[in-house]
C-alpha cells in the first residue's frame, strides 16, 4: 500500500469519528436539554486534520503530474475512430441567425 493511500483511509475514519462524536454531543445536548449551537472545539479541530489529511492524500495517491504542453515528448496522439453516427445536422442551431453578419453556405 502506498503511504498516501494509508493517510487518506485514515483521514477518513478521522472524519467519520468527528462525524459520530457530532451525533452524540447532540443527543447528550438533547438529554440535558440544551440548544445545539455548534460542535464542541476538540471536533473542530478533528474535522480540520480529517480534511487536511483527506487534501493531502488526494494530491499524492494519483501519481506524478504529466506534460500537457504539445511539443512534450509524453504527450502521445490518441485518435477516436471516424463514427458517422454521432455526427448531427439536423438540431435547433440551424434556426439561429448568425450575429456577424456571415451569411452560411447552403
């Protein structure tokens, strides 16, 4: 397993934990008989490590980032096959004059 993964897993049950401790000072603030006004600060503080491991994981497990620039020597051609079968002529912008004046070729 990759560390990153291992920290993400972990940021989860963190928030899961922060998500039930949420649940349970509620129905205690229930018993008790008092409004909830927010949750108390040591979930808080779980709910932003939770997060922040969640972010990092989320930035280190995909891997490294590649090139997008054209003449990079990673970049690879892909090409989709020809399909006539997706091509539409026959749909609501042919009713829509065109603003610059062009006129189309019929």
């Amino acid at each position: 397993m990759n560390l990153g993964f291992t920290i993400g897993v972990l940021g989860v049950l963190i928030l899961a934990h922060a998500a039930y401790s949420t649940i349970q000072y509620r129905g205690l603030l229930k018993i008790v008989e008092e409004e909830f006004s927010g949750p108390p600060m040591n979930v808080v503080l779980e709910l932003l490590l939770g997060l922040f491991l969640c972010l990092w994981a989320a930035l280190s497990v995909p891997g490294k980032f590649v090139s997008i620039h054209p003449d990079s020597d990673d970049n690879r051609i892909v090409s989709l096959p020809d399909n006539l079968d997706f091509m539409i002529f026959n749909h609501r912008g042919r009713v829509l004059q065109p603003d610059n004046g062009m006129k189309l070729k019929c």
